[in-house]
C-alpha cells in the first residue's frame, strides 16, 4: 500500500482572530507589577507532579498558562521532561527562562496561544497551575476539554479563593473561586478520571487521566440501530426481489473510492485525471451528492446505514449509477431505486440473516469487514472483482471542526480525542478511532488481495507512511 499524504512542520503559533480581552490585563501584570513574579505556583508543584505522574526520562510535558516559566524549568531539570510552555502573555517568562529556550532548546520551547482555542499540539502529559481560576465562568467547560484534548494525563492546582494581586493594576484576577468539589465536578464532566487530590486551605490540586486509551473506546461503540430492527428490514428487503451481489472473477480496471473525508476536496483533479484515464468512481454515504455537484456521476454507490434518514444517500438516482445497498438498510433507501442496476449485499452474519439469504437466493455471500462503511466497501469490491483502489478521503479524523468534505449535521459536535501517529497529531470521532483500528485489521484480512493508495493527510495515511518507515527502519 502507498500514502500519499502532504506533511506539515511544526510552525511556531500565530495569533489567529481577535485577541481575548484578558491578554492585555496579564501583559499590564507581567510588565508593571515586579512582585507579580515572586511566587509561581508551577515552582511549587513541580515535585508533587512528578511524584503522582512518575514521567520516563524524555517523555513529553504541556505547562498550560506557565506564567514566569520556572515550573517547566524544573520539570526539565529535575524530570527530565521536553516541556512546552505555553501562555497567551509574550512577556511572562522569567529573563533566565526566556534564555534557556536557547540553551536548553531540546527541552524547551515557548509556544504564545490562547487556551479558549484548539492547542496546535499534544503530549503524554499536562500541566496547569493558577490557571483555572483566572477564567471567566463561561470558559471554564471549553478551555478544560481544550486542555485534556491535549494531554493524556493532568495535573492541575487551582485556588479556591480570591486573588490579591489585581488591585495593583485596578483588575480583578479570579474570575471563577469555586470550592474544590465543584472544580472535581467539572473535571468529571468534560471526561477526567481523577485518580488524586489534595485540599489545602486555598487552593486544591488535582491528577487526573483525561482519555481513554484506544482499546476502551472501540469496545464502546454500539450498532447505531437495535437488532431486532435490523433484522426486520433485512426480511422485508431480501424478500422485495432486489438482485444479490455475487462474486466475480478479478479484473484489471482501477477503481478510484471516494469515502467523504475533508481531504477529498484537495483532489479533485486528480480524481478527474483517474476517471480519464479508465478507473471508475465509486461513492459512500454523502460522497455520492459531492460527486454528483462536480459532475461526477459514480459508477456505484454503496450504502450500509440501517436508519431511515439515510435514504437520501441513494437519491436522487442517476442514468448509469448502480446501487450496491446493504440488505439491513430501511425500505425507503430502495424506494424508487432501479431493480436492474440496484444489487444487495449482507453486512450481517447471523444465523437468522443467512437462513433468510440462503431461503431466496440459495447462495449466501457474507461481506466482512469493520463497523463503518468504507471497512465494508473494500471487501465488497474484492469480491466483485476489483484489486487496485485509490482511496480519496479515507482521513478517519477530523481537520479542525471539519468532519467530512461536506456538511453532514448529524456528525457536528462530536467529542473528538487526540491520536498521535508517526509523529503527528490527529483529532479524531471514536467511530474515525474505532474505523483506523479495524483497519489495521482489515489489511490483515485481505493480505495480498488488494493494492490500495491512500491519499491525503489524515490519519490513516499517515499509519500507512508510519508503517512503511518502521519496516525500512527494521529491515
């Protein structure tokens, strides 16, 4: 397999859209009140997270709002840690901290963001004292996920009283003073498993995992329609007199599979140059209307959604598009589809599916494969006789708040978690986790069956690219 996957460096942060407001109130503090600097709660908790975290030597830190920097400076000598500081003020670090990003480059480095918005990076760790407290109440719940997107483990220490430091400059500095339960309560919320925590006097400290590894999500998801239903459309389906797919002998003619990813949009010459050249188009799901809206009618459309509102995947019908139509889906996805280029094929393997399969047509073709639709579509075309696919927006994440290369309303607003992956961050739906997972199991599966590029920079591009380099690497 081959990816063709476009690679971005790391670039240094660039102030994007308006300023928060709170900047300049932390610039004035940092520049004109000399003891503002005196105390750094980083400096004090250094060693109580390194004792609850127990980091390996090298491992990756995020010090969120590291204000005058000497925490991350003693997580890197005293941890050995590679610490990114990162705080919307340019002028808060320390003028020996502000050094050591030269002299100690390979263990520091200043990144000016804003925490009310998406971090441009992750690591295994997070850090974020006196930070929470500054907040005004209503970003609390969107700079926490922000903060846990970014790091798979947190430490956090917030006060739970009111500052006295603003008066200097005529502000007030705490913005949020919750008690140390209610601060336990939203780290619940936005998704921390708090595994310790400490109440002082003035403050609380917390260390908390804030994701779950891979495994917990896949072992999560659920078929997004009951059983018994499933089962119901499958008889009323089969027993309609729609054609079944069968297996063909293997043919030479490439087939370019547009799966709806955002990188689908980058391609669009070179999905026309592979239609010029012979291959035929096959859609998925909505790839079928973004085909359609560039003037590229689909050789086939395939669909495996069981629930009625994705009838509009096979519609409006075509002149020459064949429909390959999952035996489970609703009835209104056939609904006025055309019998002679409309083919069923059977995602589901139960006993009471191949009974009502081997009872109409005699033979049953079972189509294995993973939990989403394009995981169904490879083995579907392999045994229709097509080898040689190019794969056009199969990402299986997200590109900033941007799930497919379409609007599509019912995917907006789904939690993402971040996924690292030869180097490089992804954001990723656990469906997108859960489908780059069975991938890997899907390669296996189809072994020399198949030669499949992927093209774009999403994440299973880059597993592919990752894994080609470690066997380079091996060899």
């Amino acid at each position: 397999m081959t990816a063709a996957a476009a690679t971005t460096g790391f670039a240094p942060a660039v102030r994007i859209g308006p300023a928060n407001p709170e900047q300049a109130k932390y610039e004035r503090m940092w520049g004109e009140v000399a003891d503002y600097r005196a105390i750094a709660p980083g400096e004090h908790w250094a060693m109580t997270f390194l004792a609850q975290a127990k980091p390996p030597a090298d491992s990756d830190v995020i010090d969120f709002g590291c204000g005058t920097g000497r925490g991350a400076l003693m997580l890197a000598l005293l941890g050995r840690m590679k610490v990114t500081l990162v705080d919307f003020a340019a002028n808060c670090l320390d003028p020996e901290v502000a050094g050591a990003l030269d002299t100690q480059a390979n263990r520091l480095k200043f990144l000016q963001h804003d925490l009310t918005r998406l971090l441009p990076v992750n690591a295994a760790y997070g850090y974020c004292c006196d930070v929470m407290e500054h907040l005004p109440p209503e970003q609390v719940m969107p700079v926490l996920i922000n903060v846990l997107s970014s790091a798979n483990h947190c430490f956090f220490a917030i006060s739970t009283v009111e500052d006295n430091m603003g008066s200097r400059i005529g502000e007030h500095l705490h913005l949020t003073v919750r008690p140390a339960a209610w601060w336990a309560e939203q780290l619940t919320k936005a998704g921390a498993v708090i595994h310790w925590r400490e109440e002082l006097e003035d403050c609380v400290a917390f260390y908390c995992s804030s994701w779950r590894d891979a495994a917990e999500v896949i072992k999560s998801q659920k078929i997004n329609t009951d059983e018994a239903i499933v089962e119901a459309q499958t008889a009323h389906n089969i027993s309609a007199g729609w054609q079944q797919a069968e297996p063909h002998d293997r043919q030479d003619r490439e087939v370019v599979l547009l799966c709806g990813g955002p990188s689908m949009n980058d391609h669009v010459d070179q999905i026309r140059e592979l239609r010029q050249e012979g291959a035929t188009i096959v859609t998925v799901n909505g790839a079928y209307h973004w085909a359609l809206d560039r003037g590229l009618e689909p050789g086939a459309q395939i669909v495996l959604d069981a629930r009625q509102f994705n009838a509009r995947f096979a519609h409006p019908v075509t002149p020459y598009t064949r429909y390959l139509i999952a035996s489970q889906v609703h009835p209104d996805t056939l609904a006025g589809l055309p019998h002679e280029r409309t083919y069923l094929w059977h995602s589901g393997v139960s006993d009471k599916v191949e009974r009502l399969v081997r009872e109409h047509y005699g033979e049953f073709w079972p189509v294995p494969g993973g939990s989403t639709v394009v995981l169904r579509a490879l083995p579907l075309l392999r045994m229709l006789g097509f080898h040689r696919i190019h794969l056009f927006g199969f990402d299986s994440c997200v590109r900033g708040k941007t799930h497919h290369a379409y609007a599509q309303a019912e995917n907006d607003n789904e939690l993402t978690l971040p996924v690292i992956c030869g180097g490089k961050h992804f954001d990723c739906t656990p469906w997108q986790l859960s489908q780059a997972s069975e991938f890997r199991g899907l390669v296996g599966l189809l072994g020399d069956e198949m030669e499949l590029a992927v093209y774009g920079d999403g994440l299973i591009a880059a597993m592919i690219a990752a894994g080609y380099e470690f066997a380079q690497k091996e060899q």
